[in-house]
C-alpha cells in the first residue's frame, strides 16, 4: 500500500493535465494529496506545488518533478549526454573530433557498453582530415554533408565518396582520411568505436606529420632506426618530421578537392566480398511506415561487413507531432544521437536501491532482483544529444508540433534482437491468451482486449497533443 499511495495523487495531478484546469480540479487534487496519511510531510508540500502550478497553466513537464522522491526526474540522468559530456579530443580552425567518456564512467547502469565510445567529427567545408589509424573497429554515421572517404589495408586503398545517410565500417588499424568537398556545408560524421587494444580506450595513430600538431608514430623511433627502415639520411628525414603542422583537420584547396573526389559513390569494398564500401540507411527499404514516419535499419543482412560485429543501426524519421513506441529491444542497447529536430523521450527504468549505486556496499555479493517500482526516465530532446536505451528497456520519442524528429541509433548485441511493439496493432500484449489477460491484469479480457486493440496504426502514432483519450476504447 506503501507505494500505491505515494502513487495516486501525482497520478491524479496527470488527470488534471488531460482533462482540464478548473478550479473544482485543483480542490479534488489538493484533496487527494491531503488524504495521504503515508508520505512525508515535504512530499505533501510538493504535491500542493504541483497542484498550484498545472492550475495556474504551468505545464507538469515543464518541471518534470517526481514529487514522492523530491528531486527533478531529469537531474543526472545517466541515460542522456549533452554537449558538456563531450570532451574534445582534436581540434583546429577548421573542424573538431568531439568524443564521450567510457559509458561506465557515468554510471555504473551503462557498464554492459562500457568498451564502446562514440564521437563526432566536424570537419569545415573544404578541409582535409590527416590520415591516421585507430585501435578500434569503428562505425560510421554520416549525419550531414558530403565528402570523400580513403581507406588503406591490406595493401589496397579503396576511395568513394559518401553522403547523408551512408553508413561505413572502418576495421581496427585501417588508415584512414578523408575531405569535406562540399563548398558550403559542414560534414558530421556520428562514430561508434569497439577498441581492440585497451578495453574502453582508444587512439589515434598519424603516419603524416611532423614535430607536434599532429605529431607524427615516426618520430617516436631513434634516428638510426629509421634512416635504416627508410633508407635515407638523417637530414632529410629531419625535414620531413621536424616541421610543426598545421593541424589534424586542415584547409585543402581547390584543386585537390577536385582530384581526391572523383571517385564513386559508395565505392567497391577491395578487401574481400564483392558488397561496397558504404550502404546508405536511407535508401533501404524501411521497416515501418506510416505518415507518423518512418524507420530504416542497416544490419548484417544488407551491409555484411557488420557481420563480426554484432551492431546495427537504425534511423528513425518521427514526422511533426508525431511519436514512436512505446517499443523494446529484446537484446539490444541502443546508444542514439539525435540528427535533427526537437521533441523528448521517455523511458520505463527499474529503481536502483540507494545504496547499490551510490557504492555503500562495495565488495557485497548481494544481487538485486525487484519487481518494480518503476521511474520513468525523461528528458527534452534535441540536435546533437545522445542517449543510450538499455535492452529489454521500453521507450518511447515524441516529435515536437512543428519539425521532424530524427534519430539514429547504433545497436550494440544486435544479433537475434527482436524490437517489440508495446502499443498499436500486433502489439505484444495482444499475442496474450484471455486467460492470462485477465490473471495480469485483474479485469475482464473483454475490457483489456478493448484497450489494447483500439490503436490501428503501427510503431508510430499521433502524439500526445493529438490523443483522443479513451474516446476509441469507449
């Protein structure tokens, strides 16, 4: 009884929100927060609040207050990156390689992914990235623009240009480098890094170089070394590694541009396997679709350098007012970034106890298993965040009224995952017998059958701005 009466007055304050403000409402809602003889006397202050502001036209998620708890549900949330989460590892005047920390170094919820980075590369139109290796096997996102990608290994370099929506796999220790040949617009590229070397930690590699900015492997090895291995004086060598450099992403000009960009788009994968280099997202066929929007996948059936990975990605386009899910992955974890336009997300999130994630129990052996209860995890959305949706998670992303929603997502245990649809036809609760209906959720299966087929689309749906609340399961 505990927590079903910390319970019910915020969800009676969500009624207030859904079917008007009228005073008789604020009454029936400071009421309910009254009659509570169960939660402490700050949490029944911040019920009165509550209720005072949605009177008052000040919308509940404005605040997004968990009043039973008494704090902000978006305060510190280990789910979501923003722009001060990045550190910047590169850059110059012309561009920047932006990465977050270890996942496992926000929290310890995000250690299943805690070898996986993910970064973002800025480079200006026009501009020349210097080629270098990582000890990482990458993934590659173009976000936004055009340019030309090299990749040098086993002997062979193979060139094509990419664009919006390709998405490239770049093995550890594979040289690579690239331009921006657009004249006016940026090139982003969204990576998503598995290090091969030291778990969660990457580098990068340049050959070219010289004494610093970049600072050039070659350098690190004894003169007489290289004058062997390269067979060539020591002055010269001076010359070619002792200079300072520009930068890791510098200005290339016209004529270059022109001559390392014509090659073909997508390109020809010389390393094995006759599939290209590149596939593009949005050129596949989407697996959903309806005028709520769409939603692509590219995995190891139609891009098979993927195959020893385990990724793949998704692209989700929510139209204006629009919204996707509620969903789940069966084995995935989602680590998604946000292409373009605004809106929020919410997820469904087991409570942690305390003291396992603040630590107070270090070396216990003692495993949580709880049912419930459950917060709800939520947070505005918006160009350039990041989040990471764990498996098994449900979730759903809403489009704000006046642009699209886009999002990719790269998929981590990809193999075998399954997304399940927890809302609109084919739903998962649909699939359940009448009896086992009726057993979970103690009513009628008429009555639940009612609710859970009355939605006739799929995947994605009409907003919350747009519901005709209860109206379809009357």
């Amino acid at each position: 009884m505990m927590v079903r009466a910390k319970v019910l007055p915020f969800l009676f304050c969500l009624v207030v929100v859904a079917f008007g403000t009228k005073e008789s409402d604020l009454k029936r809602c400071k009421h309910q927060c009254k009659v509570l003889q169960q939660i402490e006397e700050y949490q029944r202050e911040k019920c009165y609040e509550i209720c005072e502001k949605l009177y008052h036209g000040e919308k509940q998620e404005k605040e997004e207050i968990n009043f039973y708890e008494g704090r902000e549900e978006g305060k510190n949330n280990p789910y979501v990156f923003n722009e001060e989460h990045f550190i910047t590892g590169i850059k110059t005047e012309h561009g920047r390689i932006r990465v977050l920390p270890k996942f496992s170094e926000r929290s310890k919820l995000l250690k299943g992914i805690e070898n996986y980075r993910f970064a973002i590369l800025e480079a200006n139109p026009k501009t020349f990235v210097v080629p270098n290796h990582w000890d990482a096997d990458a993934v590659l996102f173009v976000a936004q623009g055009r340019g030309t990608l090299s990749l040098v290994r086993k002997g062979k370099r193979n060139s094509f240009n990419i664009g919006r929506g390709d998405v490239i796999k770049v093995c550890a220790g594979t040289t690579a480098y690239l331009i921006n040949r657009d004249d006016n617009e940026k090139l982003l590229i969204a990576k998503l890094l598995r290090p091969v070397s030291t778990p969660g930690q990457f580098e990068h590699f340049f050959g070219p170089g010289g004494r610093e900015n970049p600072e050039s492997f070659y350098s690190a090895f004894s003169s007489e070394i290289l004058e062997a291995a390269l067979n060539t004086r020591k002055d010269r060598l001076q010359r070619l590694f002792g200079q300072p450099r520009e930068g890791v992403i510098i200005r290339a000009s016209e004529e270059q541009i022109r001559v390392m960009s014509q090659h073909e788009e997508g390109g020809i994968w010389p390393f094995g396997g006759e599939s290209k280099g590149s596939v593009n997202i949005y050129k596949q066929r989407p697996l959903q679709s309806n005028q709520y929007g769409q939603f692509y996948q590219v995995d190891d059936s139609n891009y098979k350098q993927l195959e020893d990975l385990d990724i793949s990605l998704n692209f989700a386009n929510i139209t204006e007012g629009g919204m996707l899910g509620p969903i789940y992955s069966s084995r995935a974890t989602k680590i998604a970034a946000v292409v373009e336009g605004e809106g929020y997300f919410e997820m469904a999130c087991p409570r942690l106890a305390s003291k396992s994630e603040s630590g107070r129990h270090q070396g216990s052996k003692e495993t949580e298993t709880r049912i419930g209860p459950y917060q709800k995890v939520r947070s505005k959305l918006r160009r350039g965040m990041v989040l990471v949706i764990p498996a098994g998670h449900p979730f759903v992303a809403v489009a704000s009224t006046n642009q699209n929603l886009q999002i990719v997502g790269f998929n981590v245990n990809a193999r075998n995952n399954e997304i399940v649809p927890l809302a609109g036809r084919n739903n998962v609760m649909s699939q359940l017998e009448r009896e086992a209906l009726e057993l979970g959720f103690g009513l009628p299966a008429r009555e639940v059958e009612q609710i859970f087929q009355s939605q006739q689309e799929e995947f994605f749906f009409q907003g919350p701005g747009g519901r005709q609340s209860g109206r379809a399961a009357a």
